[in-house]
C-alpha cells in the first residue's frame, strides 16, 4: 500500500485564539483547536498516511520571507502578552490577546509606539497575538520546511499539517489568522536547495494574499489562486484578475476569482485552467495552499464544495506527475474537516484498475 507521509507538530494544539473582533463585536474564533484535532482523528483512522513530527529550525527560512521589523515585533510582543495585558483588563476565563486598534494611514509616516505598531504590522482584527503566538508560528513553519524537505528526498506527495495557517501572513504583516507564511517559507526552503522554480496553488477560498504579497515581483515562484471574489469575501482589498505580478514576476501571477454559490462543476473548470498553466511553468514542486473553507458547509465560505469532490482535485493535482507539498491553510466546518482533507489526499494514491 502506498503511503502519504504527514507532518504535524503537536505545538498546534497550544494555539488557542479566542474571538475574532467583527462589527465591533467579540465573536467566536473560527480557526480553533477543534480543526487540527477532527483533522488528526481523521487521519488516525486512515491506513494510507505516515505521521510524523518534525525538529528542523525553520527561522532560516522564515527570515527570507518576512521583514526584520516585523519577526521582531511579533517576537517581542508574543513575549510580553501576559505583561501587557492587565488581569483587571481581560474577562474571566478569557485567555490574553493583543489586537490591533489603529491602522497606518496611507502618509507613510512611521512611529515606533506600541499601539501604533499592533496596526503596522496586523492588518486586521481577526488575529490576535497571544503568549508564545511567535513559537506556534514558528512550530507550524516548521512542519511546512520538514514537508518540503520530505518531498524533496523523494516523497511524490506529503501533507503538512500547518496550524496556524499562512497564506494570509505578509511580508511584514499578519492577517487572516496568519502569522508565517508557510506556504512561502517551503517555497524559499526549496529554491534554497537546488529548485530552480516552485509553483504555488492556492485552494483556499479567500485570496492568499500574502503570498502573493511576497512573489509579486518575481518568476521563480509561480503564485495561482482560485477563491471567492474579493468583492464578496476576505480578504478584500487583494485577489482581482488584474493582479498578474511586476517586473520579472509579471504574468508569474494569476487569479480566478469565483462567485458566491460556487460548485464542484464550475470549480473544477478553473482547477483544469490552472494546472494547464502551471504544466506549461514546468516547476520542479508544486505546493499547494489547500483550504477546505470552500466546503458546502463551511460557516465562513460561500462555495458549495462535497467532501467527495476534494479527491477529484486531488487526483488531477496527482496526475501533473509533479512532486507535491500540501500545506494545510483555512476549513472552519470543523466537523467534517478530517473527512475534507482524508478525501483529498485518497485522490493521490495511485489508483486501482
Ligand atoms: C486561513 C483563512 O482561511 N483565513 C480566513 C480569514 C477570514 N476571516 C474572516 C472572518 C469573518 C468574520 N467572522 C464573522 C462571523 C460572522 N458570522
Ligand atoms: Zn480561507
């Protein structure tokens, strides 16, 4: 039986961001413990993975895609939350959470204050930074450099199990529920050991920003996205048509927005689109950003994905012929999150007559 190596840190676990800020209001935090715990279950009770735990560093890494200022920011300000945020300030049972609550005004002007900084390098109100956020984020990259590592020994397909999710995270900003950008990291570590072009699918239905962020003006990384139109969803202000890269890295992006209602039929027309493109690209890796937010049950998506529909995915991703890293990114219907991502990785295993 072949196998499918998995990666996962139980670091994940320790991750427990609370609420998310939305009209004002504290409401419940979607990316929970819950998902990477449905997940494990799922895959405790399949016979086709390997599951493993990484110890690689990932900061070498981390360092080429994100900013000085803002790994320090994070650094120091993950330290010192339980300092900061004062008993009397918090409600019982809470767990301590810094947000941002002003956001830099387009003048290019920069300040050095604290609350000023929580807005400079967090561009929303929907990620909080909690004690030891810096060392989940940095547990959660390193499973995405120990999968591509895997990969790179040989293996055709690993899943990395990355919680916190990426795709979101900026050069020099969290967002999304995003810190490192592990799909960016994997990337770097790659090219940092012989690739000469990486591509990046990103299934998630929001844009992935960030990484998109970090590519734009290169060709080395092809960066593709299919996700729900940023006028309808998060992340808003990123994910047009007409943001095909600059200077070398133009046509080196592509994205398919998609409307509200979108099913298995329509999503997998733009699936054959973009692994045609990326076919042509002929990267030595493909990673994949895989969000399973685009299921028919999620409480924050639109799309009408099946459970069953992620192996056809799977398996037209498998038939590239390309070896494959994917990086767990977005799904909040919790329940059946396991069963996403155990179905879309059964569409890799080499199929029966
Ligand atoms: C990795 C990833 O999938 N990040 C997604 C971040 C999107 N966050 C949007 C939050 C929307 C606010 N939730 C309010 C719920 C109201 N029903
Ligand atoms: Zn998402």
């Amino acid at each position: 039986m072949a196998e499918i190596p998995v990666v996962y840190t139980p670091e994940s676990l320790k991750h427990n961001p609370q609420f998310e800020i939305f009209n004002g209001q504290r409401t419940p935090h979607a990316e929970v413990v819950a998902r990477v715990e449905n997940i494990l279950e799922a895959l405790g009770a399949c016979d086709f993975v390997t599951m493993e735990t990484p110890t690689i560093d990932p900061m070498p890494w981390v360092e080429r895609v994100h900013d000085a200022g803002y790994l320090d920011y994070l650094k120091r300000t993950s330290d010192a939350v339980d300092a900061t945020v004062k008993d009397e300030d918090i409600q019982a049972g809470d767990v301590k959470a810094i947000y941002p609550s002003v956001f830099p005004l387009a003048n290019g002007r920069r300040t050095s204050n604290p609350v000023a900084q929580r807005g400079t390098y967090v561009f929303d109100t929907y990620t909080p930074i909690m004690q030891g956020t810096y060392e989940v984020a940095k547990a959660s990259a390193s499973v995405a450099v120990a999968g591509a590592e895997k990969v790179m020994q040989g293996a055709p397909h690993v899943y990395a199990l990355t919680r916190p999710p990426g795709h979101h995270a900026e050069t020099a900003r969290a967002g999304g529920y995003c810190y490192f950008n592990n799909a960016a990291v994997a990337a770097e570590y790659m090219l940092d050991h012989g690739a000469k072009r990486v591509a990046i699918f990103d299934f998630d239905i929001h844009h992935g920003n960030g990484t998109q962020d970090i590519f734009y003006d290169r060709d080395d990384v092809y960066f593709v996205s299919t996700h729900a139109d940023p006028e309808r969803l998060f992340p808003f202000f990123r994910g047009g048509a007409d943001e095909i890269g600059v200077g070398d890295g133009r046509n080196y992006n592509f994205n398919i927005p998609l409307p509200e209602g979108t099913g298995n039929d329509e999503f997998h027309g733009s699936v054959e689109t973009v692994l045609a493109r990326i076919k042509e690209y002929k990267p030595d890796y493909l990673i994949l950003s895989a969000g399973f937010d685009t299921h028919e049950q999620d409480p924050i998506g639109v799309f009408k994905l099946t459970t069953d529909y992620y192996q056809q995915l799977g398996r037209s991703i498998a038939e590239l012929g390309i070896p494959t890293l994917s990086l767990q990114e977005g799904g909040y219907a919790t329940e059946v999150l396991g069963a996403n991502v155990v179905s879309y990785l059964s569409g890799f295993l080499p199929q029966n007559p």
